[in-house]
C-alpha cells in the first residue's frame, strides 16, 4: 500500500511535507519507510491515503477553478 501512495503522491505532484502535516504523520516516518528503514502500522498508511486523497481533490478542485467555466479551456487570470 506503501508503495501505491508514493506513486501517486509523486505522479500527483505533490510534495512530500505537505502530505506529511496534512497526515499528522512526520516527514522522518515517511523517508524511513520509503527508504525501507522502517515498517509503518495500518493506521498511518490509512492517514496517508486519506490525506493524499483529499489533497489530490483539493488540488483538482483549484485546477477546475481555474479553467473558463464555458469549457473554452482558457485560463482566467
């Protein structure tokens, strides 16, 4: 599950302390484990999932803001 979130984390461009603090999970946690250090328990992974979810949503939801609402596929300034 590890290995799914930090693929999509990363193809997301999303950072990695972003992720972290919205987690409530420290960044040192995180690069143990995907450095293969360190296990992490269900109930992290849970919260990383949940909060790359919502952070994925947040940033499409700024991406659709930004996009003319007539699909012209302009940018407003």
């Amino acid at each position: 599950m590890f290995s799914d979130i930090e693929a999509r984390r990363a193809a997301a461009g999303i950072d990695q302390k972003a992720l972290c603090h919205r987690a409530g999970v420290h960044q040192t946690t995180y690069t143990a484990r995907k450095n293969g250090r360190r296990n992490v328990s269900e109930t992290t992974l849970k919260k990383l999932d949940e909060a790359l979810s919502a952070l994925i949503l947040e940033k499409k939801a700024t991406i659709d803001d930004l996009v003319d609402d007539e699909g012209s596929g302009e940018v407003r300034q």
